[in-house]
C-alpha cells in the first residue's frame, strides 16, 4: 500500500471527465443526500424548539450514537456482535471515575474514555479475527460478561451492584472559544446539545470513513470474504481497525451516559444492552448510518406507547415484534425510500 | 473435593442434555437457536406443574416432559424454523431472542415469576454415605440418567440408519440431498428430539438448577458455551466440554467465589482464541 | 527461466485422497495455458492452491522466481496473480462500479485510505470507465449486483479480475452457464488481452480450448496426464480416451 496519488499525478476527477458517467456515480455515491442535510439540520432545531423534552432526547440521541457504533462493525464490516456494551460500559465507568477520581471537565473525560475504550477495543479485536459467527457472539459476549463481574466484584472501585454514585461533573468547557461554563443542570439543555454535538461529529467523521475505499473494502469483506482477498484487500487489519473505531465510538456513548446522568451503574454492561442497540439498529436498518437515529426513535416511542398500556409485559411484545420483524424482511421494514424504487445504490 | 467434583460431573452431565439438541441443530441446520433454554423451561414447567397439580409421580413426569418439548419443538421447527435455515445469522439470533423473550414472558404470565420447586420422591432426596464422601442420591440419579441418554445418542448414532444418515447431512446437506436422503425429516426429527432432551434436561434441572421464567436467559450463555467450545461435529465434543464446564463452574464458586462466573468467561475466550472452532471441532467457517 | 508461475511436486491431500498428486506445472510467460481434465480431476483445487486458499501438503509454488508457497493469498493478488472463479463471487450489496472503483484502488494501495470518498482519484475513474466499456457493463454501473443478469455477473466477474491489472490471470471455467450466443463476447474479450498477461485457463470446451490454448495440460485424478502443444494433445489417443464417455459441447 504505497503508492500515493501525489506521486502519480492523478488528474482530479473533474479534469479526467466530469462528464465521464463513472466518475459522476462514483461522486454521486458519496453526495449527501437531502434527507441527510434535512436530519442534520433536524438535530440543532430539536434542541431549539423542544426544550422540555431534552432530557428523552438525550437518552435517544446516545442510544443512537451507540448504534452508530454498531452499525460500523455489523452493518458495515459484518461482524455479528453481542457484546458491544462492553466498550459502551467501559466508556461510562471511566468517564464517571475520571469525573469523580481526576478532574470533573466534561471534555477531557470524553477524550480520557474514548481513548481508554479505544484501546480495549484493540486489545479485544483479535478475537474476532477468526472463528465463525458463533465463535464471534460468544467472545462477544463473554467479553462483556467479563466486564460486568470486574466491575461487579471491584466494588471498591466501581461501587459494585450499587453503581458509581456522586459524580458531579464540572460545566462544559470549550477552550480557546467562548463557550464556557455551560452546566449541566436538571433540565438536560446542556446535556442535549453536549450530545447532539458529538454525534454530529462522529456522524460526519464516520460517513467520510464509510465512502472511502477502506470502508467500501470492509463492505466487500462482509459481503464476500473469498472474494475481497481475491482482489488483494487484507482482512485482518481493516477488522482490527474498524472495531477499535467501532470501541471508540460506543465508549464515547457511554461516557456520554456518564456524564450526563452523573451515575454508571452494572447494568451498562448487560446483556439487555448489548441485545437493545442491536434492536435499536436492525429496527432502523443496517448499514447506512442513520439506522440509529431512525431506530432510537421508533425504539424509544414504542416502548413508551407499550409500556404505559401493559408494564411487565413489553418484552413479549418486543419479542413477538422482532419475530415478526425478522420473519418479514429486515429490509423491507423502516426504510422510506426503499419504497421508493432503487435499492441501495449508495454504495 | 470428590464431592465437588461429583457435583460438578453432575452439573456437566445435565448441561449437557440440556445443549446437545443446540450443537446438533448448529451443525446440521447451521442455525443459532438461542431460544433452545425456552424448551428446557418448558420441560421443567410441565413436570412441576403436573407433579404439582396432578400428583403425577416424578419418574412419569420425565418421559411426558421430554415427549411434550419434542412435540413443541416439531411444531415450531415446521412452521417457524424452517424458513429461517436460510437466513444470515443475524437474522436467526435477532429471531431466536425474540422467542425467549417472548417465552419468557408468557410464561411469567400464566405461572407468575416464583421460582417453582420440585419434590423430589422421597427415594431421590438425601445422600448416599459412601466413604467420607456424602453423594447426593439425586445427583447420583441425574448422572446415570444422562450417562444413559449420552450412551443411547451415542449408538443411536453410529448403529443406525438414522443415525448415519443425519451424520451424513451434518457434513454436506446439499450432498446428502443429492443422494436423496430427505432432509427436511431429518431436520424436523432431529430438532424434535434435541428439543425434547432439553426439555428433559429442564425437567431434571429444575430441582438443582432453579426453575423460574428467567432459566432460558440465565443458562443461555452455558449452553452457547458447551457448543462453541465442544464443536458441533461430535457429540463426544459437547460432552467434554459441557463436563469442563460443570466442574470449572462448581469448583469455581467454592474456591474463588469473589470471581464466580469470570474464570469461566476468561477459559472460554482463551480456548476459542487458541481453537476457534472448538476444542473438538472442525475447523470449517461457517 | 521464462516460466512465470510454476509449481513444483505440488501436493494436497485431503485425509487419505490426494487431490493434487505431485503436480508440476509451468506457466510461460504471455501463455495462453488451458488446463484440461475430466470432472474432479483436481483443476480448481490446483487453481486454490495457486492463490492461496488452501494450504499445500507438499511441494512449492513460484511466481517470478520468488516462493510464494506460504505467501497469504490477498498478498498473491498484490503481486499480480489474479483469479476468477467458477462459481461467480461477487459482492452483491455493491455495483459494478463501486466493485470495479475498490479493485483499482486496491491495485493503486489506495485501499486503506478512509478520509477520501472512493474515487476521488480521477485516474480510478478512467480505468472503471475503460473496463466498464470493455466488459459492455456500463449500461449496468449503478446497479447492485444482486439484481445483476447472470451474463453480466460473468462478465463483472472477470473485469474485477482485470481491475487488479493481473500479470498472471487464472480464469476457472469463465464460460460456465454462460449461454451459447453470450460466449463470444466473453471470448473475444480474454483474446483481446495483451500479450503479456500469462493466462490460464480451466475449460471444458475442447472447441474454446482450440481456438484460445497454444498450450495444453491435461489433469486427471490430481496428476498431469498429458502436457504439450494444443494440436499434439488434442491427438493424443490416451487424452481422447480419458475424454471417452464426458459429454462436453
């Protein structure tokens, strides 16, 4: 992998032929869309004009960070995982530690626990370098298993079943600008746009990643193993990456939980949250990005609209609703303009 | 310690009943069913339930059980497993989930979330004093139950027709097709009866494991474990690793009880990062 | 030595079954190579052995000169040995384009770039507009491949091969369910190629593998049978009887 474009010459796309039909769809495939421009400007005008419901849609806007999490590395590397709360509990305890232990600026802990999941990301991807997808749910799974005793059995670091009490975070600090002293008070204002501003970011940071030929490669290593080495695209280090961007991105998540609330707790790395994001993500749709938010909020309203009417019981009707969901057609379901005629040619 | 260790070739032997119809439904449909606790719990809930309410004997229960959750399993493997053979295995665990959550609940629904106790047959309850050692009667019962189960699978497979034929689609079903074998009978008995050792398994479970509508959730990970890390081309596999895990379990607990279920993770992870495919299996990626 | 790709006493055995029975083989450069052989004669094990996907028993594999025997198979690819299959691989959530668009930019070692949408490189855009022409795919570029006919599956399938501008392009039975009048544009366009691409070729057609092949090597049961010129083996008594009964067209 060394040959650069600087040291060819490579005539810009425009110059080759802005009337060639490939470079056109190949430029056409990484246009944004209206609706993504109409979603991004959505996101500023929720905290606009819904400022009473901020702190709901701070809880949905983490859950669909998390999903976004997934999304990378099962609808777009095709990695079955159950156990992406590992990175997503991970993120939370040391943000809340970092909080509580170090210093309570909001920043800093982010980048401290996105850096931290990041690496356990790393250390953990060579695990789902071999072995079929049973072998990869299991080691997914027991990894966030693992998590979950240490964390329940160091009590005296994490508060055990108790959970991580007092954190009290400091206002949101943005050095070097004028956004200063911004704290997060009871009604989630601050909390709301904190994460709206994150998961802008990763979104655009992360659609640039799958538009690339790295992300394309790993669509390709999804789609047809036999055939990406085939034509020369390695496996092992694209999944190694991918999963520690994916590790980073959940752990940013769960700091984002942290942070917000003031509190982590075992449950962030349970099972019921693994199996949630990936509920979350296949009710919005796999592989284009905005699964999450799409699915966040279907998740979020369909729980509230079910779980007012019959309380214990919403997980029969979550379950009958994914049996049915699945013995449909994943694709067939929340995604409007499928509807529409062409399939995904977005890629 | 020979207690502990009696205790734990018990509890291996039951997981094993309970996840040998999982590795074999993984090897031959090539299906992840994590929904396959709910047929254990299905078991167990029809044997308290009979014994309970209709003073069935428990020795009865046990056959009623396993026919029962096979019937159960044959039903749904024709209607809604079988067009899920096909699907990613996205789909199949998103599918399977969906079924224990709704097994779950239902269940929690009618019979309401107490943990259900068995009584046992007086012949059954006590220990058996054998040298220093005390061996609980019913563990003794449930390991030569098992012992029977594993060496009648054992035979079942290697001496007959049936048996050779399902080893046959296990290895190629499209092969096996071919030579006319029929597949799709061959899928529906054998996830009948995995089903119905499970539910067996359930039924003799109940006592020694807890029986409460949360058991498909709470032993998923220990049947998923005994599959990955036995393999799915043995049942000799499954077996091993199902006996591993009993004794790790047990053993685990009453030494290092501060880390419990940790040790058992870490081992998992640890074989399947050194044997992806199993400590018995063949390494063919699916 | 002027063999490009050459192999030697290669073996693989599969428990007791041999399926490349000490085979050595050698691949001109420029060949135009037709490996023949009744079914289950071992030619596509040869051609996974070739690239990587399974492990030799015994015996070594040489590209240029240099032991690529233990070489992983995507780092072959990197050092031009290219294959198609028999069975189209494609991906199906792709189109022909973006599929082209990765396997030029995998060629140009561009493919571990995130930052820049696939593409961006003007030069990747001319090359997939010339296969596109090439392989009479261009009316069919957005489409994803699922949705595919399979003549154009077919011809995708050896445009990806040609995207990684191969030096040695093994092409496993190209024709294969490909429908008597799709042919020849499939032939004509392995016939275009140039003269120093080294090709080998698994066929079954003994017209194709007249008209394409200047040499031939025939496999039956995991060893070579017979090796030679085309006209010489096509003559060769032993060849016809080994072909006695096979119903080829």
């Amino acid at each position: 992998m060394s040959a650069t474009p600087d040291a060819v010459a490579a005539p810009p796309a425009q110059r080759n032929g802005a009337t060639s039909p490939a470079a056109r769809s190949l430029a056409g495939y990484a246009r944004w869309r209206w609706w993504e421009l109409a979603l991004f400007a959505a996101l500023p005008l929720s905290w606009l004009l819904l400022p009473a419901q901020s702190l709901l849609l701070n809880e949905i806007a983490i859950v669909a960070l998390f999903a976004v999490s997934l999304d990378l590395i099962l609808g777009y590397a095709g990695i079955v995982s159950l156990g992406q709360a590992a990175f997503f509990g991970f993120g939370a305890y040391t943000a809340a530690l970092f909080a509580k232990d170090v210093l309570p600026d909001p920043l800093t802990g982010l980048a401290v626990a996105v850096a931290a999941s990041a690496l356990l990301g790393l250390a953990t991807s060579v695990l789902i370098l071999r072995g079929s997808d049973l072998t990869r749910l299991m080691v997914t799974l027991g990894v966030a298993s693992i998590l979950y005793e240490l964390a329940n059995k160091l009590d005296w670091l994490t508060g055990g079943a108790d959970g991580l009490q007092g954190v009290v975070m400091g206002p949101l600090t943005i050095p070097g600008t004028a956004l200063a002293g911004f704290a997060f008070d009871l009604s989630g204002r601050t909390a709301y746009a904190y994460s709206l501003v994150v998961l802008a970011i990763v979104l655009v940071l992360a659609r640039r990643l799958v538009h690339s030929p790295f992300g394309v490669s790993l669509q390709a290593l999804r789609d047809n193993r036999l055939r990406a080495a085939s034509i020369g695209v390695s496996t092992s280090l694209r999944l190694v990456a991918v999963y520690t961007i994916a590790a980073a991105i959940a752990g940013a998540a769960g700091a984002l939980l942290a942070q917000t609330t003031g509190f982590a707790s075992l449950d962030v790395f349970d099972f019921h949250r693994s199996a949630e994001v990936l509920l979350v993500l296949v009710i919005g749709g796999t592989g284009y990005l905005y699964g999450g938010i799409f699915g966040a909020i279907v998740f979020k309203l369909l729980h509230d609209l079910i779980a007012a009417w019959t309380p214990q019981y919403w997980n029969f009707w979550l379950g009958l609703f994914l049996v049915v969901l699945v013995l449909v057609g994943r694709d067939r379901f929340v995604r409007p303009w499928t509807w529409f005629g062409r399939r995904s040619a977005t890629r | 310690m020979l207690t502990l260790l009696f205790d734990g070739v018990a509890y291996g032997m039951l997981l094993f009943v309970l996840a040998v119809g999982l590795a074999v439904t993984l090897g031959l449909m090539n299906f992840i069913n994590l929904a396959h606790g709910a047929f254990a719990m299905a078991g167990g809930y029809v044997t308290v339930l009979l014994m309970n309410r209709a003073g069935v004997p428990f020795l009865v229960c046990l056959p009623i059980a396993f026919a029962a959750t096979a019937l159960l399993g044959a039903v749904l493997e024709r209607t809604l497993y079988r067009p899920m053979y096909a699907r990613p295995h996205l789909d199949q665990v998103l599918f399977s989930i969906g079924l224990v959550f709704m097994a779950v609940t239902g269940v929690d629904y009618v019979v309401g979330s107490m943990q259900q106790n068995i009584h046992l047959p007086g012949w059954l309850q006590g220990r058996l004093p054998i040298e220093a050692v005390g061996i609980g009667k019913y563990r003794l019962f449930i390991i030569v139950t098992c012992a029977i189960l594993t060496i009648a699978l054992q035979w079942i497979l290697s001496r007959t027709r049936f048996g050779s034929r399902l080893r046959a689609a296990v290895d190629d079903p499209r092969v096996a097709g071919g030579l006319g074998l029929d597949v799709n009978r061959i899928f529906l008995a054998t996830f009948a009866v995995g089903s119905g050792l499970a539910g067996l398994g359930g039924a003799l479970g109940a006592e020694v494991l807890g029986l409460d509508p949360t058991f498909p959730l709470k032993f998923m990970i220990y049947f998923l474990i005994v599959v990955s890390v036995g393999g799915t081309t043995t049942i000799t596999g499954p077996l091993l690793a199902a006996l591993l895990l009993g004794i790790a379990d047990v053993a685990g607990k009453y030494y290092v009880p501060k880390l419990g279920a940790f040790i058992v993770y870490t081992v998992m992870i640890a074989i399947l990062l050194w044997r992806p495919q199993g400590l018995f299996g063949r390494a063919a990626a699916r | 030595m002027s063999a490009v790709l050459e192999t030697r006493s290669l073996v693989k055995r599969f428990g007791g079954l041999a399926a490349t029975n000490d085979v050595s083989l050698a691949v001109e450069r420029g060949a135009r190579h037709a490996l023949i052989g009744p079914n289950g004669a071992g030619k596509t094990t040869l051609i996974n052995l070739l690239t990587g996907v399974l492990e030799p028993t015994a015996g070594t594999i040489r590209l240029d000169g240099d032991d690529i025997t233990t070489l992983a198979p995507h780092l072959r690819v990197r050092r031009g040995m290219v294959r198609t299959f028999q069975i189209t691989q494609l991906f199906q959530s792709l189109t022909p384009l973006s599929s082209l668009a990765l396997a030029v930019s995998v060629h140009r070692g561009e493919s571990g770039v995130w930052w820049r949408r696939l593409g961006s490189d003007g030069a990747v855009a001319a090359e997939c507009e010339t296969l596109l022409e090439r392989f009479r795919l261009a009316d069919v570029l957005d489409q994803p491949v699922h949705a595919l006919a399979y003549g154009k599956r077919r011809l995708l399938e050896i445009a990806m091969a040609l995207a990684c501008a191969p030096r040695v392009l093994l092409l496993d039975e190209p024709f294969a369910g490909v429908p008597e009048g799709e042919r020849q544009e499939i032939f004509e366009t392995i016939s275009a190629l140039p003269d120093d691409v080294s090709i080998l070729l698994i066929e079954h057609d003994m017209d194709l593998v007249f008209n394409f092949a200047r040499t031939v090597t025939v496999l039956v049961n995991g060893a070579v049978f017979a090796e030679g010129d085309v006209e010489t083996v096509s003559r060769d008594p032993r060849v016809k009887a080994v072909y006695l009964g096979e119903d080829h067209g």
